[in-house]
C-alpha cells in the first residue's frame, strides 16, 4: 500500500524532531551565553548594563549633569536597545546603583534604591540617575572609533559591541551570571591593586600567579567583612580561575559595666541581607541551637549594628563567634568562576592573569584606534588648514575669482592645486576671518597639530609607545579612583586563615537534665529532668527495664556491646520520654546477634577497664571510646564464641575480678595495661567457664557487692589478693548469688 502524499507549501521540509529541537535549544544557549548571562572580559558588562549606560550617554546624564527620571532612562533603554521587560532593566540599572552591591557604583541614584536589609527600590518614576565618573570612564572615546558599532535589534540605532573600558570593571566590580550549562561568579576587587597588577604585567607579561596574588591579595567587597581564606588557596584560585574566598563579617568587644560584654557586629559579609541574618540568629536563640547567645538587637543606622548579648560575662567572646560563624551567615564562602567572554565572544574560564591580559590587550587596541581616528581628524584638519593659509598668501586673487567666476570652485584647484575639501573650506570661510589676528591663529593651530600628527604616526607605528600610553592610563584610573580617595580604599581586611577553635557542645546544645532509660530488649528513651526510677515508667510487652541514669542533654552516651565495640549517642538526640522510645540498633549498626554490655555517660579524661568471656582485658581511656560514624569503634577484640561482658569505670587501685565458677581475684590495677584496642591481657584463669563480672576499687575502702536491695563491704580481703591471672579462690560468703557485683 503506497503511502499517501501530503502536499507541503513551497520551502517547508521534514526534518527529524530530535534534530529540530536541538537546533532550536542550541541557538537559545548560545543566545543566552552571549547575550544575557556571561560578561565580556574587555568591559566587564552584560549586554543591558552596556545599553544602559550608552542611553544615558546619549541622554547627557554625565556626573556633572542633573539627574533624570529612571522611567526616561529605562524607557529608552528598551525603546531602543534592550526589548525585553521593563522590570529586568530597572533591576540591573537599581543594582549598579547600590552602594553594598557594586563595589564601584555606575549609576548615581537619586531616591529609594533599597537597602542592606534587603528592602526593594522604589518604581522608576519616584527614582532619578545619573552617570558616575567610573561609568564616564568605561565610556570615555567612545565617540573616536575606538569600538564597532552594531544595528539594534530594529535596525534604525547603533549600538556598541563593547565599551572603550579605560576601567577594569570586570574584577573590580565583579559579576554573576547563569547561562545554559554555564555560568560566572566574579567577586569584586580593589581598583588600586588591579592596577598594579596590570602595570606589572605590562613589565612582566609572564607572571605568576603566586606573584599577582601578592598584588591582588584577595577580592575587596563593598560591604567590608574581614577575608580569612588561606593564601596557598587564594593563589590556586587566581591561578586556575575555580575557587572560593571564605568571608567572616567584622566584630568587636563592647565592655559593659559590672564585667559585662556584647559583641557588635559593624559589617556584614557581601549579599547577605542583614534582616534575614537577624531573623536567623533570633530562630536559632528560640530552637535553643545557641544556648551562650541571650539575645540579638539591630541597633543600624546609617552604619551597620548588630548588638550579639551572651548568656553570661563567663564565656568566651571566640567560642561564642565561632558557633555563631558555623550556624549562621556571619560566614559565607564567595565562589570564584572566571567564565566570561572573550574578545572573540567566545566562554572560557580564564585565569587572573588572563583576564588582566585581554583586559590590557583591549585597551592596547582602543589606543590604536583612537590615534588612527584622531590622526585622520588632525591630517584632515591640517589639509583645510593649508587651504586657509594659502587663501591668506593670494588674498586678492582668490577673492577676485570668487567675484568674477559662475563656477569658482573648479577654478579655485585649477589655479592653486588645491583639493576638493580645501576648495569647500576656503569658499564657506567667513569674511571676518580674513582678519590678520586670524591669520596667527590659524598658523599656530597648523604647528600645534603637525606637532600632534608627528606624535600620533609615531604612536601608530611603534607598540611600544602604545603600551606606554596605556601604563600611563592606568596610572591615572589609579590616582583617579585609588587608595587614597573615599571610593578606592580597601574595605576587606586580609586575615590568615583562623585557628581552630574548639566549640564545647554547650555553646550549640541548650544544657538541660535528662534521665536516660534503656530497656532489656534495647529501646531506649530520655526523660526530661533527673527523675527517680519508681516502677511508674511502661515498658513493652515482655519487656524489663535495664539502664537508667541522669544525664545533660549536652553529654555524650556511649554504650559497649558483646561485638567490643563502643556506640556513641548524644543526648539531645535521644528520642523522647513519651511511649517506649526507640530501638536503639536503629541509631546504630548493632546487629541482632549482639547485645548491650554497659551504657553510660561519657567523662572526658576518665578511663575503663573492659573484658571478654575469656577473662581477658585491659584498660581503655575513655576519649578513645567516642565513635564518630553509626559503625562505633572497635576497642576489645573478640572472635569465635568469646563475647565483650565487662565495662567498668577504672577509678580504684585495685581490680576485683569474679568468674562463672564463683572465684574471686583481686589485684593491683598497674598490672593491667593501657590500650587503645586489643585482646589485652590474662586478668583471671578458668579451668571451667569464663569471666562473670570485673570491677574496680579502692582497698582502703573495701569491696562492695550487692545483695537485692541492699549492699555489703567487705574490708578482710587478704585471702583473694594475688597476681593478675591466677585462679582465685571461691567468694566470700554472703556474696550475691548472682555471681556478680551489682
């Protein structure tokens, strides 16, 4: 059966719908690379920050003009260079306006602009701008052919392609930008140091970049904050165009009276809204996530304050910062991603001396041009020039051909060899400009720009004297906007990367009792407050209660297991006292063939004596028995049918130990060794069975064991007082039946 044909208008065709959609998605990427997302390296901008500036150029809003509306300047911008939402251009014309946003503003506003705390600007027809003198540099000769011009989108302007850029805006300002499978992240830097690094590569155009990161220590933020990002990073991140700055805000120590302190911050790290990091700290002091903080105050004004109270004049203005910079927007990483255009308009990540370079080599490219463009004025005008003095050496006669002849222009070149411009020249010269003063004038302007024509074939031919031109542009956006005027001092303090401090688990966790019960079965749960075992609490059916203990939520529980393994838990992660709890091999990776040995409250710089089935064991310190992971740490080791049976505190001098066969042995705790992980040693030998319980105490103090609800001591030890691995000798009677001490 044939197919049927379908009649298509003329020029359509059929082509497959996996390659019309990838034709179509690749000229959108690319339309949004180019023309919206990443900026070009020469000038820094994006296609709307440059329309914006040129229309205010064209509409004369130089800094030393008055302002204009925005909605003049936005209505232009998108009437004539920029179709695209009236909104979007307000927005990129607000933010170069922004005094915390741009490190070197482009627009000087007029009105609401917005703030700090992240409130928006007012509508375009309340607000005015105008030009900076930044924005007049990026712009200067522009009008010298020193850039190609484009049609606009409707063909009736010109726009231009790129910015003369006698300023470095693209680090100086930085920029950010997401593209389709791109995008750019340039934090801003300081004018003066970007100077010098250009300079320096005018010398040295091979240097490294470990020795521009000593020019360019680091980025410069419009809202301050203090850099703490080591300087092996910083150098890697220039070095490659990948990386990020670490950025603390800046604080000080307020004293009060009666010892009393706050801390107050007085900046702010770049983008951070500074409501919304209030906002943050005030939800962290009501969860209870910063228990040394009391209270958060904004006491800004024009100036940023943020008043930080502790809970008390003890603790540590440090510890309390650090917790904060970890749970907060106090500290914030700055990502470096140098992908901008290039001269080609082509993406690329390029490094800090790259894109110094195609920044040099671009205004190495604007001087030729500009002399080439000023050279052909100057020759221009030297030509009528010559055409006006030659007027003055034949007064008469060429004021006579201009009387007497119909057509005096043909006659005029014939009779002085002149050329058509010279001839157009002389006939609209003026009569009073045949004065003799003229004459002078006219003679001294002729040597001044034959002077200025010498120079500019000069610069033309000779490289050389092009780079010097442009070294000594530099020097002057250098004194123009540098260290020594209010806009170009460094406001980033360059700090070595912090110490680390230790943050107690106080300064995070809100310091509360708790009573910690563990059932025989492992379900484990946390009451709040020190409460007293009274046979109220329900366990599960056929469950019993095993553990109970008073803790802080801010303790560590560990918790040994037949395996030898320590689990760790923390307090304020335990679930809480309503119902059975939960199965505690659910927090950890206890496997149901082992079980819970002993659990406790952990104690920095305590010690404990464990053992097997086997009657071997040692002592353990106890900061060597936290586990970090849910796999715990293997402290005792035990294979076959051997099993971890004892934990102890290691707080006597002497080690009671008791077996299956109801021998007890005792002997001096400085037998047994100190060990991180093992089997250990022999502590008791056992022709039958194996280890029943261990423990530890003082001799003076005699041995103690309980019998039900009441407890014996037993202080006439000598008969079972020997040396570590001996057999003993059968308990003392009225030891508890159970073989066990407690």
């Amino acid at each position: 059966m044939n197919k049927p044909v379908i009649d298509r208008p003329e020029g359509v065709r059929n082509v497959p719908l996996d390659e019309a959609l990838g034709q179509r998605y690749l000229a959108y990427a690319l339309s949004t690379i180019t023309s919206r997302s990443l900026p070009d390296v020469r000038d820094g901008l994006k296609p709307v920050h440059r329309r914006l500036l040129y229309a205010m150029r064209l509409l004369k809003l130089d800094p030393a003009s008055g302002f204009k509306k925005c909605a003049r300047v936005v209505g232009d911008v998108i009437g004539k260079f920029h179709p695209h939402g009236e909104l979007s251009v307000y927005d990129a014309l607000v933010r170069l306006s922004q005094d915390f946003a741009a490190r070197y503003p482009l627009v000087d506003g007029q009105g609401n602009f917005g703030n700090i705390d992240g409130d928006g600007a007012a509508a375009m027809r309340y607000t005015e701008a105008r030009l900076t003198p930044v924005a007049e540099a990026l712009l200067a000769d522009i009008d010298e052919d020193t850039v190609d011009f484009r049609p606009t989108y409707d063909g009736e302007e010109k726009e231009p392609l790129v910015l003369p850029a006698a300023f470095p805006n693209l680090l100086a300002n930085g920029s950010n930008g997401i593209a389709v499978g791109m995008a750019t992240s340039v934090p801003p830097h300081n004018v003066h140091e970007l100077c010098d690094a250009l300079l320096h590569l005018i010398k040295t155009p091979n240097a490294t970049a470990a020795k521009l990161a000593e020019l360019v220590p680091g980025p410069d933020f419009p809202t301050g904050g203090v850099l703490v990002e080591a300087h092996e990073n910083i150098v890697s991140a220039y070095k490659t165009g990948r990386g990020s700055f670490r950025l603390r805000a800046r604080w000080e120590v307020e004293k009060r009276p009666n010892g009393m302190w706050v801390v107050i911050v007085t900046e702010v790290p770049y983008q951070v809204q500074k409501s919304r990091l209030i906002e943050r700290i005030a939800e962290l002091i009501n969860d209870k996530k910063v228990p040394l903080l009391a209270d958060v105050r904004d006491e800004s004004a024009e100036d940023v304050r943020v008043v930080l109270e502790p809970r008390n004049r003890t603790i540590e203005p440090a510890v309390l910062m650090e917790a904060l910079f970890r749970l907060t927007e106090l500290e914030v990483r700055i990502p470096l991603n140098l992908n901008v255009l290039d001269a080609g308009r082509l993406p690329q990540v390029m490094d800090l001396r790259g894109a110094l370079l195609a920044f040099l080599k671009h205004r190495e490219d604007v001087v030729l041009r500009r002399s080439q463009h000023r050279l052909t004025k100057a020759e221009e005008r030297i030509e009528v020039l010559d055409g006006y003095l030659l007027v003055y050496l034949n007064l008469d006669k060429v004021i006579r051909i201009i009387r007497d002849e119909d057509e005096p222009k043909p006659k005029l070149i014939k009779t002085f060899q002149l050329t058509d411009r010279q001839a157009e020249a002389i006939l609209d010269l003026r009569l009073r400009r045949l004065r003799r003063l003229e004459e002078q004038v006219i003679r001294t302007e002729h040597t001044q720009l034959t002077t200025e024509r010498k120079e500019l074939r000069a610069l033309v031919k000779d490289e050389e004297k092009r780079w010097q031109t442009v070294a000594a542009e530099v020097k002057e956006t250098r004194k123009r906007f540098g260290k020594d005027t209010k806009l170009g001092a460094r406001r980033t303090t360059i700090a070595d990367a912090p110490a680390i401090i230790e943050v107690p688990t106080e300064a995070m966790i809100e310091r509360e009792p708790i009573t910690v019960i563990c059932s025989a079965k492992g379900w484990i749960r946390a009451l709040k407050g020190h409460a007293t075992d009274t046979g109220e609490v329900k366990y599960k059916e056929g469950d019993a209660g095993r553990f109970w203990f008073h803790a802080q939520s801010t303790d560590k529980i560990v918790m040994f297991c037949t395996n030898g393994r320590f689990y760790t838990l923390a307090g304020d992660k335990l679930p809480g006292g309503r119902g059975a709890g939960e199965p505690v091999r659910l927090m950890v990776e206890l496997g149901n063939d082992h079980d819970i040995v002993d659990m406790r409250v952990h104690r920095p710089g305590g010690k404990l004596v464990v053992a097997a089935s086997d009657g071997r064991g040692f002592v353990v310190e106890e900061d060597q028995t936290l586990a970090q992971t849910r796999q715990g740490r293997q402290v005792l080791n035990v294979s076959g049918g051997v099993e971890a049976t004892v934990c102890a505190p290691a707080d006597g001098d002497t080690v009671a130990v008791v077996g299956e066969n109801r021998k007890l042995l005792l002997f001096g705790i400085a037998e047994l060794p100190v060990m991180t992980r093992g089997r250990g040693v022999v502590l008791q030998r056992y022709q039958d069975g194996g280890l029943a319980d261990a423990k530890t105490f003082n001799r003076a103090d005699g041995l103690t064991w309980a019998i039900g609800d009441k407890t014996r001591t037993e202080t006439d030890l000598a008969d079972w007082r020997g040396k570590r691995a001996q057999a003993g000798r059968l308990a003392p009677k009225g030891f508890s039946k159970s073989g066990r001490f407690s």
